[in-house]
C-alpha cells in the first residue's frame, strides 16, 4: 500500500450515485441491513467530487461523504460508560498503581473522574465519555504536535512498525474498549528528523512556544530514532454513521458541544497516549428510527439563504460535505444529548482584508440538520 504525506488507510469504498445517495431518506437501504456492534470497524461512502454554482461568490467544489446506505435514526445518548477496571488492566497490567477519585457537577448530575499514576510516570485518567492515557512519552511528543501544521510533514514510515501494524496495534485497544471507530484513520509518521526540525523552527518562529519553554512548561529535546512515532486520528461513530468530530457553541443556550474522536500514539514499546478528544457519546435510546431527510440541494439552498443578504465581496466554496451525527443539548440538560443526522459544509472563504490590504484565506463550517432544514447555531 502507498501511503501518501498525510497518510490514510482507507477501507472499502463502495461505489453508489451521488443522486441515489443525497435525495431524501427513501433511498437509505433497509434497515433490516446488519448493523456493526461495538468494537467492529465500519467504513463510509466517499463520492466522487461534488460541483455547483450557487451565486457569483457561492460555490461547491467538495468530496461528499456519507454512511454506508441505511436509515439514519434520531438518537438520545448519553457519555459513554467505561469498564475503568478494564482500562487500567489494558493500559497499566499488573503493576502497582496510585489510584484516586474526584467529583465534578456537569449541569445537575455528579460526574466521577478516576485516576491512576504509577511510579514510571503514566497517568489514566477515566470518566463518563472521557479517557486519557498518557506516558512521559508522549507529553514531549505532545509539545510539538500541538503546534504545527500536520499536513507539513513528510515521513511516509518509521522504522519500528509499518503504518498498518500501528494501526492494528491501536484498533485492538479500542476493541477492547468497544468503541465504536472509523477503520479510515488520519495516521502521521514522526521520525526524528521531523521532530528535531520542528522543535528548531518553533523556538525561531513561535513567541508563544518559546514563552512555555523559558517558564520551564516544555523542554527542549535532542530527539533521536528511539524517540519515532505514529501519530493517528481515529473517527468514532453510533451504528455505523460518524459522529462529528468538530466541536462547536450552541449559541441558543451558550454551551460548548463536543465532537468525538480518538487520538493514539503508538511507539515501538506499544501505546504511548490514547485519548478521547472532547466526548464518546452512548446511544440510550432512538427517538425517531427513520426521518425524512432533506437532499444535499436543500441544504445547500439554506446554506446560501444564510448569505443572501449579507454584503461581501468575499468568495465562498464548499470544500466538504459530510453527512454525520452533530450532538444537541436536550432542553436544560448537560449530560444528556440527541444525535441529529447533519449536513456538514466546511467553507473556505478568501478575500482582501481591507484594514491592511492583504489576502486572506480561512475555513468554517456550517451545520444544516438534516431533518429540520435549520442551521444549527
């Protein structure tokens, strides 16, 4: 397998008609199809390149990715409850471990957290929809991940491990963990080069990195080919269709949404950091098995009323569209959630600022609910 500078593993691809896929919930095979169970890896539908004027600054030039042909209920869900016995076995074993517990209140409901340190310096942390692993490891890999662009490095592979061994390392323990994940991971290979070259240019070209390494928050390493990792991005995902990875306001009741996903970095002595990023969301009930869901034409027809009657002489293009679950609060709420299958557009805009006369260029995305027709906001 070849694997590109921003390296994916892509699962099956099933080929089916764009215009079949998008016009309305009709289409959606039947639901008597097998359903993944937790654990198991599913794979998604990826069309061929959508493309469409909408005005004279409006247009789409986007890959289009939904699930596999099914119904897309409405979902209430909850965090995910975790076996933290069976984490702490997976990721810690045998050894003697520091254990304590605290509490937080999310909305009206108690929430524990569990920790776990041992004396090596590997730290678990496990919680309703939440897990956090970590190892010495991977706080200094941390450092540099958190501040570069990933679509900048190069490596294709590292020595210890091809790509796909490090992702069949990661997938096991997100099988024993049943979480449901995305079988395309994102995967980035960091050899030492990469990492020395990034450390270096930070110091030069980052105030802010700089600033955390005289306050003793990061130091400095001179890497080396014992220190090379994989670095991936796992999506999750209910019954087969993603959930959002995005995290977003909910401007109606001024609350942070979450997306969901999963980041693991495997070394050669095996998982280094497996966290949960943001939330893992736990299907308690379906509200609605199968609604009627608007064509990507009509949600692309609310995206543009959004921009009728603003004044711009920026230009807007759809870059992506996904069909995915977005989370929404269940009235006043705060661990409780439903899932609404929705139309995601990542918009690029570009234009001149006018205030110092130059370009510009930056993304966002629109969330259009694919059963209402409205903007999620």
């Amino acid at each position: 397998m070849n694997i590109s500078k921003k390296t994916r593993v892509k699962g099956l691809l099933f080929c089916v008609a764009l215009s079949i896929l998008v016009t309305g919930c009709s289409e959606y095979n039947d639901p008597k199809n097998n359903v993944p169970t937790k654990g198991e890896e599913i794979t998604y539908e990826n069309t061929d390149t959508y493309k469409k004027e909408l005005a004279s600054n409006i247009s789409v030039d986007a890959k289009v990715s939904i699930p596999k042909e099914k119904a897309i209920p409405i979902l209430s869900v909850s965090g995910m409850k975790f076996d933290v016995e069976k984490a702490r076995q997976l990721f810690m074993g045998d050894i003697n471990v520091k254990a304590e517990k605290s509490t937080d209140t999310v909305g009206s409901e108690k929430v524990e957290e569990t920790i776990y340190n041992t004396e090596d310096g590997r730290n678990l942390k496990v919680s309703k929809g939440r897990m956090h692993y970590e190892t010495p490891v991977s706080s200094d890999i941390a450092n540099i991940i958190n501040f570069v662009d990933k679509d900048s490095w190069g490596a294709e592979k590292v020595g210890f491990m091809t790509p796909e061994e490090a992702i069949k390392k990661a997938i096991y323990y997100l099988k024993e963990l049943n979480i449901n994940y995305d079988s395309s991971p994102e995967i980035y290979a960091l050899d030492y080069k990469t990492l020395q070259e990034e450390q270096d240019r930070l110091l030069e070209e980052d105030d802010f990195f700089q600033f955390l390494v005289d306050e003793g928050k990061i130091k400095l390493k001179n890497w080396s080919k014992e220190d090379e990792v994989y670095y991936m991005i796992f999506k999750s995902n209910i019954d087969g269709v993603p959930i959002t990875s995005e995290s977003y306001t909910l401007q109606s009741v001024d609350w942070h949404m979450e997306g969901s996903s999963i980041k693991v970095i495997v070394s050669k002595n095996g998982i280094e950091d497996f966290t949960i990023e943001s939330y893992m969301y736990e299907k308690m009930s379906v509200k609605d098995e199968k609604p009627s869901l608007i064509s990507i034409d009509e949600a692309l027809d609310k995206l543009k009323s959004k921009y009728d009657n603003v004044i711009s002489n920026d230009d807007f293009k759809i870059i992506d569209i996904k069909l995915q679950y977005v989370p929404t609060i269940i009235k006043d709420k705060r661990t409780e959630f439903e899932l609404y299958p929705t139309w995601c557009f990542k918009v690029e805009q570009s234009g001149i600022d006018e205030k110092i006369n130059e370009e510009f260029t930056h993304t966002f995305t629109v969330l259009i609910n694919g059963v209402t027709g409205e903007e999620i906001i």
